[in-house]
C-alpha cells in the first residue's frame, strides 16, 4: 500500500507546486497601492505659459528619493531642478527651470507607497504647442524584471515559513506534545524556522533594488541596503530578524528540555511555551501588519491587530495541517485520535477567526460589491474565498475520517507492549555485549562468548526493526487512517496554491484604492474639459494604437484639438511608432462625428508638416457634446485601418 501511495503524493505534490509557480510567475510586477489620481500640469494637456514646477497627487502618502519625480524635454534632457519636495497632503512636486521652449515634455515618477510597493509611471503634457518626442516611458515600471520576480518568491517562502514555524509549532504544543520527540517533526518546524530566516534575510538585500532600479547588480549596493534600514519595511524586516532569534530558542527548548521533562514539569513548561510562542508569533505576524496593506488607509488602529490575528489563524490552520500530514506520512509513533481531535477544534476555532476577520478586510480593501469584479484585487480575492471553501470541505471530510479512527488506536495500543518487550530484549542483550567488552577481568570469557552475543544482540535488534515495520505496514492498511492520510493531503495540496494567491494578493493595488484613483481621474477630466470650454483654452489630446497588418504597420496616432470648443480650433496629428519615434505614412484622413444629433462625419485631411506630424487649421466643430474622433491610417497603397475615440467638446 504505501509503495502504491509514494508515487501518487509526488505527482500530487509536484502539480501543486507548479499550480503555486505558476501564480506567482504570471503575477507580473508589483501593482500600485498608491494610485496617481492628479496632476498639474494634467496629463495631455497644451499649456500656454510653462510651469514654474510640476506637481503630482497620488491615494496616500509616498515617500520620495533625489531622482523620484523627472522632467524631461522632447530631446530627453532633464529640465527639473533640485529635489522633489512634499507640497502637502499627498501631493509632491518638483521644481523645473523657467523660460521653457515650446513642445511636449514627459514627466516620470518612482516612488514607493505607504504600504511599502513601488510605484511608477509617465505622462506628457506640451507648452505652447505639441512636438515629437524622443522620450519612450513604454518600460517605465517598478518592483518588474528578475529582482521582481526574486522579491516576489521571497515573499511566498516567507509566508510558507511563518505558516509552517507557528503552525507546526502550535501542532505540538496544543495537540500533540509526543510530537516533541519525533524526528520528522523537529526537523518540519526548524525547517520552517530556516525557511522564514533565508527569505527574510533575501527581502532586506533585494528592497533596495526593487523600489529603485531594478538591476540585479545593484543587489548588494550597501548605499542602497543603509536607505531601506531607514525606512519602514526595513525596520519590519530587521524586527522580524530579531524575533526570529527568539523564535530559535523556543525552538530549542521545545525540541529539546521539553521532551525530558516529567509529566508534572511539563504542564509547567508548556504554559510557559504557550505565553512565550504566542508573543513571539504575534510579533512576527506584526512586522507584515506594520509595513503593508493594514499600516495604511481606513482605520489602521483596528486594521493591524486584525491583521496580526488573521495571519495567525492562517498559520495554525495551515501550518498545523501540514505538521499532522507529517505526522502522518512520516512519524514512525502512531498519533492518537485524540491529538487528530484536539487539532479538528483547533482548526476550527481558527477557522472562524479567519472568516471574521478576513470578512472586516474585505470590506476594508473594497468598499463596494462591483470591487469584486471589477478590480484585479477583487477577483483575486473571490479566487481565495473559493479556495478557502473547497478547504473547509475537505476539513469536513476529515473530520468523519477522524470520528472512525478511534478504534484502530485501541487496537495499536494493545501491541505497544509487546513493541515495547522486544526493543527491551534487543536493549538488554546490546548492554550484555557491551559490558562483556568492557569487562577486563572477564575478558577470555568474552573473547570466548563475543561471537555469540554480538550475534543475539544483532538478531533481537532485526526482530525489533521487523516488528516496527510490520506494525506500521498494518497501520498504513488500515482504511481509516489511510483515508484521513489521503484527505489531508488534498487539504495541504490546496493550502499550497491558497498560499500563492494570498501572496499575489498582497501585491496587488487594493479594490477601493483603485476605484477612487479612477474617480479622481474620471473628475479631473471633466473638470478640465469643462474649463476649456468655458475659458475657450486648453486642448484635447488624444492616443490611439493601429495595426494595418502590413509592414511597418504598427503605431500610435495622436490628435490634439485646441482648443477644443464650438467654432474655429487647430488640429495636430501625430504618428510614431511602438518605440515613440516619428515616422511618416502614405495617408492620414480624420473624420468627426456628434452621433446624439446625427451631425457627421465632417471630413477634414490635414495638410503634411514634417515627419510624422500633420496639421489643420481653422477646424470648425459647430456644436459641444461628445465627439468622435475617427483617423484613417494607411501605411500602403493596401494597407489601412480606421481607429476611432471619443471626446467631449465645447
């Protein structure tokens, strides 16, 4: 039987583990939980005077670098003076020079939010009049590449390692204090205790890198490693580091005098375990509560400690899951049905605590039904709620497993003491050898007697190796424990791709942060069309990609109308390729459209200027509403396309 099982845990285990890859790889970067909701100048915007400086305003708090906000002119050259400096509340800005020429000048940002994520991005705006470009922000992203990716499975073995350190841990205090002595199971918690160690360890070196350049070189940049010990990710990190050594000697302790103590010093030992390990998890859960999601938004007073009891619900859940298919699969000493029991009331009550408190960060990190499906964090976390279901109906199927498995305890039991009678006879005759040995007034007599000895004491030790082997053979064939052994496998398989959502999860922007920063955006675009329209300035820029299907068929197309209100206006058209550099095409024709009056399409051919740009004077749009703005392409004399935007004008 369990030569027919070994197979199965592999191919089971190592499906699993390329489910849990797999996430994490197709994660992508790290998304922004500080949105930019504003800016000023706007983004798309033609001013006529150039500005003094260029502010941005983001969802929270940032913090900043020398080089976090950039200017650059159409030749790439930056125009920004000094640092960037905090103009109040959650806007930041930066100073440029005075006297600034005409054209379009692309502003850059990186910098790292308040929960602990880069964030990064690029926009243009023109003074006077649009112009080419030779700015490309198309690979302006943060915490992306290889240094991403490492960040990213640090995080996930972190996780993994606080879940199977507290977890297994509690496993053996609170259910299964045998377990002290057990091999396997030493070697799953300091297993643990290594894992969360070398990923924290891993995080502190990579930070530096990952909120700034993102090379791999600039890994162990001890300028850069001083920087994140100031900030307060790298006071989490090395926190956790410092309780991780306290960790160590619970560890000890546990695994070590614990296991030698009578029964009475043991109740002693183990209410001092549970006060000790419980204030050391709870600080470990802590140093993610004070740097991430929960340190930052709505009611970070409540949102922390809750944050701190749902991870250690998870661990205990999770983590005590996998410490009992441990104890399953590769503990030699039967576990009682009791301590199976005692970890089904464990799991449970941790269970609740998970729903309540995962219940209060929904709707925290949401605040509104339609974040669930229309935001990636939503979707995610309807994947985890899935997950944690399935879980819970297989912990139900467990529990039957458990109610059955009574019975083969007893039945075990009543063998122990001939267990027990063979190790004493192999014991005795290995001390009788040993001390012939020993004995020098005895020592003929053993030269004599030490073939015979030496003999018995290897036979009784196989007869003891055969009866360990036989009585485990009969308790892996029996159905119930088999049963259990199989169901919580399935239980610690999904656990393993719960883990890689969770983690996905947390680097993904929240629901309600997202959802304002695109209402911020939705209201200051109204705004600024509404006052262009009624100051009769500003403009309407818009961005639209084309595919011909030829060669050379690839680009943007961009038509600014200023200023964009009913009667004469200028049009510019613009056409670059994927890479941002200006290139010309056979034709261009631009077509508007009022659809709600049924007024269109007006035909305007705009006249060639220079590479990649065209031009139309005196454009006439005769009533305001919302435009449509359709431009043909044609990059051959076969190959053409029409894209189309809409816009609100006058």
């Amino acid at each position: 039987m369990t030569q027919t099982i070994a197979p199965r845990v592999r191919t089971l285990v190592l499906l699993l583990l390329a489910t849990a890859g797999l996430l994490l790889t197709t994660a992508g970067p790290a998304s922004a939980h500080a949105a930019l909701t504003g800016s000023d100048p706007q983004q798309g915007v033609v001013v006529d005077k150039a500005p003094d400086q260029v502010s941005l305003t983001f969802s929270e708090q940032v913090a900043l670098s020398s080089d976090s906000l950039r200017v650059l002119d159409p030749k790439g050259k930056a125009v920004q003076q000094g640092k960037p400096f905090e103009v109040g509340g959650t806007t930041y800005g930066v100073k440029v020079h005075s006297g600034l020429p005409d054209g379009t000048y692309t502003v850059t940002y990186q910098v790292v939010s308040a929960d602990s994520h880069p964030v990064s991005g690029a926009f243009t705006f023109s003074v006077g009049a649009p112009s080419t470009t030779s700015v490309s922000v198309s690979g302006e992203t943060a915490g992306g590449g290889v240094v991403g990716w490492l960040y990213g499975f640090g995080r996930y073995l972190s996780y993994a390692g606080f879940i199977v350190l507290v977890g297994g841990a509690a496993f053996v205090l609170a259910c299964w204090q045998r377990g002290a002595g057990v091999r396997p199971m030493q070697r799953f918690v300091v297993g643990g205790w290594l894992t969360l160690t070398a990923a924290t360890l891993l995080l502190l070196l990579l930070r530096g890198s990952y909120t700034s350049s993102g090379k791999v070189g600039d890994v162990f940049d001890l300028d850069l490693l001083g920087n994140v010990l100031q900030t307060k990710s790298g006071a989490a990190l090395v926190s956790r580091l410092l309780l991780l050594a306290a960790a160590a000697l619970f560890i000890s302790v546990l695994f070590g005098a614990y296991d030698k103590r009578e029964d009475e010093e043991k109740r002693d030992l183990t209410f001092g375990l549970a006060i000790g390990g419980t204030v050391v998890a709870a600080g470990l859960a802590a140093s993610w509560a004070m740097a991430e999601h929960a340190s930052v938004g709505l009611q970070t007073g409540i949102a922390m400690p809750v944050d701190v009891l749902h991870l250690l619900a998870v661990a205990t859940w999770l983590g005590g899951l996998t410490a009992l298919l441990v104890a399953l699969y590769r503990s030699d000493a039967p576990i009682e049905s009791a301590a199976v029991r005692r970890f089904s009331q464990v799991a449970f009550g941790s269970v609740v605590t998970l729903v309540a408190t995962g219940v209060y960060q929904s709707w925290r990190q949401l605040g509104s039904w339609s974040a669930f499906t229309e935001t990636r964090y939503g979707q995610l976390l309807l994947v985890k709620i899935g997950l944690v279901a399935v879980l819970v109906g297989i912990a139900f199927i467990s529990r039957r497993w458990t109610a059955q498995l009574a019975d083969t305890v007893v039945r075990q039991g009543k063998r122990a003491p001939q267990k027990e009678r063979v190790a004493a006879s192999a014991s005795g005759s290995a001390k009788a050898a040993d001390g012939a040995k020993g004995s020098g007034a005895a020592k003929k007599a053993a030269d004599a007697k030490g073939g015979g000895s030496k003999r018995a004491a290897q036979l009784a030790r196989q007869q003891a190796a055969m009866d360990t082997a036989r009585q485990k053979r009969t308790r892996d064939a029996d159905p119930h424990r088999f049963g259990l052994r199989r169901s919580v496998l399935a239980e610690a398989g999904v656990a393993v791709v719960l883990l890689a959502v969770t983690t996905v999860l947390t680097q993904t922007e929240p629901g309600r942060t997202e959802e304002d920063a695109k209402a911020a955006k939705a209201a200051a675009s109204s705004s600024s069309s509404s006052s262009s329209g009624e100051a009769g300035s500003g403009a309407v820029t818009l961005d639209m990609s084309f595919d011909t299907g030829g060669t050379d068929g690839k680009g943007v197309v961009t038509v600014d109308i200023d200023p964009a209100r009913v009667g004469g206006n200028e049009m510019h058209v613009y056409v670059q390729r994927p890479n941002g550099r200006a290139f010309d095409i056979p034709e261009v024709k631009v077509a508007l459209t009022l659809e709600a009056k049924k007024i269109g399409p007006l035909a305007i051919t705009p006249d060639h200027i220079t590479t990649g740009h065209w031009s139309a004077s005196n454009v006439q749009i005769p009533m305001a509403g919302d435009w449509k703005i359709a431009v043909t392409v044609r990059t051959s004399d076969i190959d053409q396309t029409t894209v189309s935007k809409n816009a609100q004008i006058g």
